[in-house]
C-alpha cells in the first residue's frame, strides 16, 4: 500500500512538470543574461557596460567601480535627450573624450553590416553625425582626432576638430573595395576591415580588393513585390579565381596614396588576411598565405625606413592557421600561437635575433591568447580537459605558471587596462553565465557581479536532464561525448537515439557548458522519450594538430565514419531501440548527417540536413581549398564523399532543408540533391524557407523549422 502511495505521488509530482515547447524556446524565455560590451577604462579605475531595452528603445553607458560595482555615472542615456539616439554599441576614443555610437544597423553578410553613427564629445556635450548615410567599419586614429570609414567601396576620414570629411579613395565600384574586405575573406577569415591607423595617426595602411575576375552567384528574392529581383554578388567556388589584391598607403600629410611591395613571392601573398600596426613602432605587420594555405609569413614594413622584412615563417603538410591574436611588447617583440609542436601553443618572437622561444609546453591546446602585462602571459587553455578552459598566467620565460579560475567547466576573463583584476566569466552544464571580479595575481575572489539564478529558478519547474559527459573509443580515438536521457530514464526500457552533431574541421559540439536554445530543443525530445547523443569524432578541434589535420584531403570520409561507428557503439546498449537511431546537423552538420543515412543505412533510419554542403566543389574557395587542396589536384578526395554520387543508397526517412537566399551555403547543394535523389526514384521530405539566409530564421522561422523537425522525428522515429 505504501508503494502504491509513493507511484501514485511520484506521478502526480512528475505530471505537474512544466514541459518545454518550441515557442517559448525560440521565442528567447530561458535566454541567459550576459555583460555585453565591457570597456575597461586606462585613465580611470572604471568599466563601463551597455544597458538596452529594445522593446522601449532605449539605451544607456553605464559606468561602474570595480571593487564595489556600484554605478559611478550614467555616461550618455539615450532617453535623456532627444538628440541622443538609440543606439545598440559604443566605442571609446583613445583619450577616452569621445564615443562612436552605433544605432540603426543593417546586416549584410555574416559580420558585416551597414549603420549610421554618431560622435559624441563627453567633454562639451556635443553629437554629431560621422556621416549623413548609412556606413561602414568607423574606426578612430589613435590621437582619437579622427575617425576613418568606408561609403560605396571608397575611404573617408572625418576630422573631428574641423568637422570636415575627405575622401581619400576614388576607384571603388561594383568590382573594386577599398579597405573593406569581400565576402569571402568576411565569411572565411573573419576579416570585415582591412585597413589600420599607424600610432601617430599620420598614416592608414589598407587592402585594394579587385574581384573584376570572380565569378558571380546570382539568388532569387522573392520579396512581397509583384515581380522578385535577382540578387548578385561575387562567390569565388573551390578553384575558381578570387580578387586580386594591392596593399597600399595613404598619408595624411601628403595626402598621396602609394604601394606597399611585400618583396615576397606573389604566390606567397595570394591572401593578405590580417594588417596591422604595432602599439609602439612605425610597423605595419602583415600576414600572407599562398592559396593552399601550407604557408604564412607575417612581415613588417618599416614606414619611416620604407623597409620590409619577414619576421615570422610557418609551414605545414596540410594547412596552416592564421594568427588571430598578436600582442606586441614594447621590445618591438611579439607573442602568437602555433601548432609547430602539435599542439597549439604560445610562443616568443624575438624580432630582432629573429629567434622563436616556445612559452607553454604539453598536450593540452593553448585556446585564447588574452594578454601580456610586465612580462606575465594570460591565456585560457584545455589543460585539465579538452571539453573546458581554465584561465592561467605564466612569465615569458615559461615559468611561474598559475591557475586564475577556480573551477571546472568554461572560464573566460576581460583584464582590466592595468592588469590588476579581471572579470571572470564561467559556465558549466548545470550552471548558466556567472560574472565576478578576480585578482589576476592570485585568481581570488573580490566580488560577484552577476548570475543567472533567476533562470535556474525559473527551470525547477521543468524536467530537463543534465547531459552525461563520457568518452568512447571509435575507430582508435578516444571521443567526446555527451548523451541526454529523459527524466524518468529507465535502462529496462528501449529508446529511440537522435545523434547530433556538427563535425567541421577545428570545432567542438562536446563542451560543459551552459545550454543554447538548441540544447533545450534537445531537452524538449528527450521529453518526448527520445535520447539524445552527440561525439566529436576526427577532425573536430582541441586535441591537437594530428587529430585535428587527419581529415585533409578528404572532408566528410573520417567525420562520416566515426558518426557510423558510433551509432553502432550506442546500438549495443540495452536500453537503446537499435531499429531507431536517427542523426542531424546544420551545414556541415548537414553534410554529415546525409552521408550518414546514405552510406550508414544499416545503422541509421533517419536523418535531418539543414543547409547542407553536398559537394564541395560548389563550396567557396578558401574554407575548401585549406582542407581539400584544389579540385583538379583532388578529383577522388572531392568525389568519394560527396553525397551526390550516393543518391541510390537512400533508404531510410530524410528530410532537407533549406533557405532560398542562403549567401554561404547555397540553395544549388540542396538543389542537386534534390534532382539526384528524384532520378534515383527516392522518397524524402523537403522545405525550403524563402529568402532566409544560412542561420534560416527571422519572424515566426526558428518556430516553424523546429516544430518541422520535431514533428518529422515523431512521426517517423
């Protein structure tokens, strides 16, 4: 009678569980608040962060004390004037006197975006225009008396004093971008503006991008007009020809443009996909990588001697990383990371003993370079565990190495202009976003500054499952793996498996840390009665250069082998439904999970790809040919894992979607797909959403696309 009492109040208690849904999911109610946009102040002992209430539109730079986070000053508060405008980011001159305000942002591609911005003067007051259209990339001259932009292609400097503009450059059209990078340097290398200020403010240094020979893509936009426009821009494809480049000069005095010659081998600078200043010389530094990128060099260019010299070289069988991070110190040496020794690490360049000195050493990868103050380094690394980082410090000649964060799972720090605190940031699995501020000698503790127990409050009243972090041997390796299982898991029961995964070269889905809303869509399956699992199989990132470099040549082949295996691996568990396993992804996610389903039919019976690579011939050239080469040098590799040419291997549920007017991932893969599959006589499903781009959301979409998936899984696993 008492058991039957206990089920009967164990039932009831699990009834009243609130159940997750993809509207209050996609609709942001278990989002994790954030510090967004912390400036640490050099002439002050403050910090300031961006306050932003859209819905009213309103917006305020807050400053505050770091030792009591209390609020010293509002610095400008959009609602306290009406020639304020609201505005979404900031950035602070170097003299700190005045404000660059961002406000009325257009996105373009995957980071750029076109918007109009404001100068405001702290010191008198005053706002002004940058400039009466939207613009791109404003940037401040160091002495703060100037900020440089693009309009249409071209360079403009606005001085501030005078309150004059000057074009400086004359040739930008439809083909020709000055100091503004193409979509393909945007999109693969993260670069959106390619021109820098020298420390005098006398000199900007910038990139001529001539795409006149690029291929063109063209997408339909479908719109609300009567008649949809065809949109175009350049897309250079795997092998196809990219823009040609000149790096040049323009001087403030003078007002002259003039060439930078690199004095290098032109093959040896077919990509320039950095350029900058040094924080304490006349030295413009450039990085430059041959077209397969197996070799970069990074030269200085000396402006008052007009000499140029490389000053750091590395090659690679496979491919090598540019430099994301360079710190200069004030010896004109510098630190970078490298994966000469097989894991990624930190290194001294001694500029001018043209000597390299190697600072941390292990089988652990080096994840972020954040700083160096008076000869201590502060990096975040995985050297208690590849699925974490953990903050340290070490002195530049390797030793007096320290633990900064205290605990495990995901820890990330912003040091403070001085270096005497940092904000720590950490997450792990069962803990959303906290924020305190730490002593960056010791790593203690001073104060808290933010959490998100409201949320975890909030979430008592689901039944969700933390994920259950492991590791599995596949195919040799030893992998990372998590797997969610419903609340009232029972092993006697069967289950059907959902894989996830992303698979691309360099990344990591296995991580303890808090959930996205992809998570909770996970945790609303797993209640629903479903399992869900995910591995970083080969060629994922944070294990090394072996582990990361096998898959060269031949993407998709270890990536689709190890999600095969796996699900065989799993399958050999009791209380797992081997007749239903399913796996999904996102672009290269996607790419995956239909190799899968194809070439893994005794294994898988269902599959969802979300804008899908099909073929990396359709793909653009420098993601592709850093890990393929070039298709004429690697027919086979493009070829045998390419899911076009396994259409006829099709047997179980496949769904395929897609947006119309994705610039990354084009509609022309799915497309393929499409017509391969119809003449191999194979049945699927298929959903294209018009005019979405790769992320495919906007509106009622995210909505829509997971209620799509979700009923997919229900219905058919």
């Amino acid at each position: 009678m008492r058991n039957l009492i206990f089920l009967l109040f164990f039932n009831i208690v699990f009834s009243q569980q609130v159940l997750l849904n993809n509207e209050d999911i996609w609709n942001f109610e278990f989002e994790q608040k954030t510090i967004k946009s912390i400036y640490h102040f050099k002439t002050k002992n403050y910090y300031s962060t961006i306050e932003i209430n859209r819905v009213q539109k309103k917006s305020k730079i807050v400053l505050r004390s770091y030792e009591t986070g209390e609020i010293v000053d509002v610095i400008l508060d959009s609602s306290s004037s009406a020639k304020i405008p609201f505005f979404t980011n900031y950035f602070f001159s170097s003299d700190e006197n005045k404000i660059l305000l961002e406000t009325n942002a257009y996105p373009l591609y995957r980071r750029s975006k076109l918007a109009e911005y404001y100068i405001y003067n702290i010191l008198n007051d005053e706002i002004n225009y940058v400039f009466n259209d939207l613009i791109q990339e404003p940037f401040f001259s160091p002495d703060g008396e100037k900020v440089a932009f693009i309009y249409n292609r071209n360079i403009y400097i606005k001085f501030l004093k005078k309150n004059i503009i000057k074009q400086i450059t004359f040739t930008g059209n439809e083909n020709i971008i000055n100091g503004l990078a193409d979509w393909v340097y945007e999109e693969e290398f993260g670069l959106v503006r390619a021109f820098d200020w020298d420390k005098e403010s006398n000199n900007i240094a910038f990139i001529v991008f001539d795409e006149t020979n690029v291929p063109e893509y063209s997408m339909k936009i479908f719109g609300n007009n009567l008649y949809p426009f065809q949109y175009n821009f350049k897309y250079p494809k795997a092998g196809e020809n990219n823009s040609s480049l000149d790096l040049k000069i323009y001087n403030l005095e003078n007002e002259k443009i003039s060439p930078i010659d690199l004095n290098i081998d032109k093959d040896d600078y077919y990509y320039i996909p950095r350029l900058r200043f040094s924080d304490y010389s006349n030295k413009l530094f450039i990085q430059s990588l041959n077209r397969l990128q197996n070799k970069l060099l990074l030269s200085s260019y000396d402006l008052g001697l007009g000499i140029i010299e490389t000053v750091f070289e590395e090659k690679d069988e496979t491919y090598v990383d540019i430099k994301e991070k360079i710190f200069f110190l004030e010896d004109d040496n510098f630190l970078l990371t490298s994966d000469r020794s097989g894991y990624n690490h930190i290194y001294l360049v001694k500029n001018e003993e043209k000597k390299l000195n190697q600072i941390t050493t292990g089988n652990w990868d080096v994840d972020k370079l954040l700083g160096v103050n008076k000869g201590v380094v502060y990096y975040s690394s995985t050297e208690d565990e590849s699925i974490e980082r953990v903050i340290y410090k070490i002195s530049l000649n390797g030793k007096n190495k320290k633990p900064l964060s205290p605990k495990k799972g995901f820890n990330g720090a912003s040091f403070t202009s001085n270096y005497k605190y940092f904000i720590h940031s950490f997450e792990e699995n069962n803990t959303p976003l906290v924020y305190s501020l730490r002593d960056s000698k010791t790593g203690k503790l001073v104060r808290r500054i933010m959490d998100n127990n409201i949320l975890l409050e909030k979430l008592k009243a689901y039944s969700l499952s933390p994920k259950e972090f492991t590791k599995v041997n596949i195919n040799g390796e030893l992998l990372n793996m998590w797997i969610i299982k419903p609340a009232n898991f029972n092993p006697k029961n069967k289950y059907p498996l959902i894989i996830y995964q992303y698979s691309g070269p360099g990344s990591q889905e296995v991580e303890n840390r808090w959930n996205t809303n992809r998570d909770f869509w996970h945790q609303m399956l797993a209640q629903k009665g479903y399992l869900i699992a995910c591995v970083d199989g080969r060629g994922t990132g944070f294990k090394g250069k072996k582990f990361k470099k096998i898959t060269y040549g031949q993407l998709a082949k270890y990536e689709t082998e190890d999600q095969i295996s796996f699900a065989k691996y799993m399958s050999k568990f009791s209380y797992i439904d081997k007749d239903r396993i399913g796996i999904w992804g996102w672009s290269y996610g996607g790419l995956i999970s239909t190799n899968c389903i194809l070439k893994g039919s005794d294994i898988f019976s269902l599959a969802i790809a979300v804008a899908p690579v099909t073929n990396w011939r359709f793909y653009d050239t420098i993601y592709t040919e850093r890990f393929m080469g070039l298709p004429k040098d690697n027919k086979e590799g493009y070829d045998l894992n390419s899911p076009l040419n396994f259409a006829h291997l099709l047997e179980g549920d496949y769904l395929l979607i897609h947006g119309s007017a994705d610039d990354n991932v084009h509609l022309q893969n799915t497309m393929r797909m499409v017509e391969e599959l119809i003449q191999e006589d194979k049945q699927f499903e298929w959903m294209i959403y018009p005019d979405k781009n790769h992320g495919i959301y906007g509106g009622n979409t995210s909505i829509h696309l997971y209620n799509k998936m979700t009923n997919f899984i229900e219905n058919n696993l």
